[in-house]
C-alpha cells in the first residue's frame, strides 16, 4: 500500500531519541575499555608475555580513527536503504565483532582487528544514524538530539562495568606483579591455585600499570566467554533501538512504502528540504524561521572546508577531546599504583567516569541551546586544561582523585554533544552525517597520533609530562573556541551570503 506522506507529530522525535539512546548505549562499550584493559591484556600475555598496557591501548585509540572514516559513507548508505535498514546491518556487525573477540588469546593482531577495526566499522555506521532521524522532527533543538542520544554512549560503559566485575572478578581480585618465569606468586583469589605457585608470598614490587592476572586464573580464562555473552546482549539492544529509527515522512511499518521523492527530501535534497536557508549555490528553501543559534547554511563537506569555520572546527575537535581520551584511556594506570587502589574502586571510579561522561553528554547538549555552543565549548575547554594539568596532585587520595577523574569525564563528554550541534546549526542538516563524519577525522586520527606519542614517551617525561602536553592542547583549543565564538556572533548577525567571505 503505497501512500503519499506519514507525517507524524514532532513528539515523535522522542521516540526517536529513545532509540538512539539505546543504539549509543551499545557504542558506549567502546569506553569500557578503561576498566576492561587489565582483563583483556591479561588474556594477551597468556600467549604473548611481553605485551603490556602501553601496546594494548592501541586497541582503544585505533577505534575512533576507523570511526570517522567510516563516517564518511553514512550519508549515501542512508539514501541508498534508509535509516532502519543501515542500524540494522550495525547491529549485525556489533554482533559479529563482540563473538570474534573472543579469539582474544589469539594476540594483539587479532584485538586490534575485532575491537579497533571491527568496532569502529560499526561505530561509524551507527553513531549520527539517531541524530539524523531526530533532527527531521525537531530541528530546532540539535543540543537536545545530541545530549540526549550520546548521554546513552557514556552510560553504556558504566553497565557493562559492572557486568565485567560481576562475570569476570566477582570476588574482587586484585592483578600483581609478574614473577620469574611467567608465575604470579603473590596472586590470593578463592578458589585460585596455581600450577606454577610455589605457596610463598614473595611480595615483588612494580610500577602500579605493571600488574597483570595469572594466565590461569579465572579472570583470564573465561574472558573469551565474556565477549560471547557481550555479542548477544548488546546485539538485541541494539536491535530494538534499529527498530525505532524512523525520520519523519516516512512509514513506522516497514511494509508500507514512501512514495517517490520522500526519502529523497528526508535524506538532503535542497530544493525539497522543510529546514530554510539560504545556501552556496543560492537555493532556497521554504520556511523563513531559523532556530535561535542556526546560522541558515547548508553546505555539503567540500564546501565547509573551503571556510575557516570548518578547518576551525576539523582542528578544534582534536585539541579539545583528544586530553580525555587520553585520560580515560590511562586514568587506571595513573591510580594503580596508589596505597588505596584495589580492583573493585578502580571499577567504581570507572563506572563514575562513565555516569559523568553521559551527563556531561545531556547537560552541555542542552546549553548549547540556552547559550550557544560556542560560549560552552570555551568553557568545558579551559576546564579541561585545568583538571588534566592538575589530577597527578590528587593520585595519593583516592577521593581527591575520583572527583577529578568525574570532573574529567564530564567536561570531555561534552564534546560529543556540542561538535555535532555545532556542525548541525553551523552548516545545516541535510548533509550533517557527511559534515560530522569529515570534522570526526581529525579526532579520530589525532587521537591516534597522540597515544602513539604517549607510548614513546611516557617512560621518559611520566605521567606528569604528558598530562602537561594534553593540558596545553586543551588550552589551545579553548583558545579556538573563543575565536570561533565571535565569529559565529559575525555571522548571526547578518545571517546571508554576504556573511559567508567575511565570518567563515
């Protein structure tokens, strides 16, 4: 039965939201990572001693690169087979990617394909799918869509760690130092004996981020199972928030057909598109009302970086997000190695973290509309700069520090509401996942570069020096931030193509 127009209630944006919540709640297994690192580099060794945290962390930084190259086909994938189907087919590969984890022993190659490589595959395909469908019934509040939808990106990482202390270290186990000969005989657990355990506490002594489980022990040994029991749960989450992502004019019931040119309008057709503004080309478009902070533009990717907002934007993105990559990808190893560190309040911070991160996700969303993402981009970054240059002052308080890793955590995930927003309003919705996906690119790879440059010179300038380097970053991008600022006033004033040269 072919029809020609579903138009629903903007209301149902929020099931939308809904949705997304429960596709980025999937995604969000991505910064478990921080909590999941001394289980999963524990497996490695089993067949590759020599591997140690600073190797493994690649699996963790390769991810967001992989993401924003993929980014970059979500648009053409949309139009070609819609919003529902392209979550669908990021549901199977969540699926596929959690099951051949669990060749985990198998090394680092084979992590960093699953979990680096796979995963970001599967990140790109689903992650702006929610924000896409929500923006076609309430475009007049990306900060909303934003927070909203990647608030379940930052929550996920906080379930699935008490999933993994619950199935992989119930009894609080904490990893020790390596002995001679690959024996760990300082290790206690209920019910651990070891093959190669003599019986007598030697008590050795490493670095905090030196500390390793038994290649025996339970914690090591039913890893593989884990990610068997992850592919299954987050593929049916993910399933049922596939079945929810569904932009307005086109048909809840998947037999019920759009007649032509529908998806065509939803999916970026300029001249067809509801959302008013005046382009690079001269298009217009019908509705003369703008939301508070839209500046009118729509551009496709090559033309936002042919302005400095874009290039500004593509820049910024790294300064500002890459020191909380860093910190929560290493906030474990900074606390290791401190009196009051054990494996259950490490798990604890890293469940904090993940709550800060959400709501930091869902409160910067919701100011970017108040006040502008630009003012609140200025502030989360000098907040950021703050807080990472000062955390290895509060390492001997566990309390000191769990408040900075939660203050981190929240500024850092701001990020990911106020840059989409910020591309949203800046260059308009039709070509946002493109948009999105091109500014991604430069975190992504940047992250990258600078966990690669953490892993050379970590032993050499310690934690101190390389909180100091990515506090530095998140100065300058503060910087950026202000001056993006009083361009975007420019260009709110005389919203137009005279405004383009001048304030872009």
């Amino acid at each position: 039965m072919a029809v020609t127009a579903h138009t629903r209630p903007a209301a149902f944006g929020y099931v939308a939201l809904l949705g997304g919540v429960l596709i980025h709640l999937c995604l969000g297994s991505f910064y478990f990572w921080g909590n999941f690192t001394t289980y999963a580099t524990s497996t490695m060794r089993v067949e590759h001693p020599s591997l140690t945290y600073k190797d493994t962390i690649v699996c963790y930084l390769i991810s967001p690169a992989v993401l924003g190259c993929v980014l970059f086909t979500t648009l053409p994938a949309l139009q070609l087979i819609g919003h529902r189907a392209l979550a669908l087919v990021g549901t199977v590969i969540i699926g596929c990617l959690y099951f051949c984890s669990s060749a985990i022993h198998h090394g680092l190659p084979a992590m960093l394909v699953a979990y680096g490589g796979v995963f970001g595959v599967a990140q790109g395909v689903l992650y702006t799918i929610p924000m896409s469908a929500a923006l076609t019934y309430l475009p007049d509040r990306p900060g909303v869509i934003t927070g909203v939808i990647t608030l379940g990106f930052g929550l996920g990482a906080f379930f699935l760690n008490f999933v993994v202390s619950a199935y992989l270290n119930p009894h609080n186990c904490s990893p020790v130092c390596p002995g001679p000969d690959r024996t760990y005989p300082d290790f206690v657990c209920p019910g651990y004996v070891s093959n190669a355990s003599t019986g007598v506490l030697r008590e050795l002594t490493c670095k905090g981020n030196e500390k390793y489980f038994p290649p025996d022990s339970d914690q090591v040994t039913q890893t593989p199972d884990f990610f068997h029991v992850m592919a299954l749960s987050l593929a049916v989450l993910c399933f049922l928030g596939s079945l929810l992502m569904v932009p307005q004019g086109v048909a809840f019931l998947p037999w019920v057909h759009c007649a032509g040119g529908e998806r065509k309008q939803l999916l970026g057709d300029e001249e067809d598109a509801t959302q008013s503004a005046p382009s690079l080309s001269g298009r217009e478009t019908e509705e003369p009302a703008l939301p508070k902070w839209n500046t009118g533009m729509q551009f496709t990717a090559t033309e936002m970086m042919q302005t400095q907002m874009g290039w500004r934007l593509f820049i910024g993105f790294f300064l500002t997000a890459a020191p909380g990559v860093f910190f929560i990808g290493n906030y474990k190893s900074l606390g290791q190695g401190a009196a009051w560190s054990t494996d259950s309040k490490e798990a604890s911070i890293s469940s904090a973290i993940a709550i800060s991160n959400g709501l930091g996700r869902l409160a910067q969303g919701l100011l970017c509309d108040v006040f502008g993402w630009t003012k609140v981009l200025s502030a989360a970054s000098f907040c950021t700069a703050v807080l990472i240059i000062t955390v290895n002052f509060t390492t001997e308080n566990e309390y000191f520090f769990t408040v900075w890793c939660v203050a981190i955590a929240f500024v850092y995930g701001g990020n990911y509401a106020i840059y989409p927003t910020a591309v949203a309003t800046t260059f308009g919705a039709p070509h946002f996942p493109t948009n999105y996906g091109v500014v991604f690119v430069s975190f992504g790879f940047g992250s990258l570069a600078m966990g690669l440059l953490n892993e050379a010179l970590v032993d050499h300038i310690g934690h101190w020096g390389m909180c100091a380097i990515f506090g530095g970053l998140a100065l300058l991008g503060g910087g950026n931030a202000v001056n993006m600022h009083f361009k975007v006033r420019r260009l709110l004033a005389s919203r137009g193509e005279a405004a383009i040269g001048s304030t872009l």
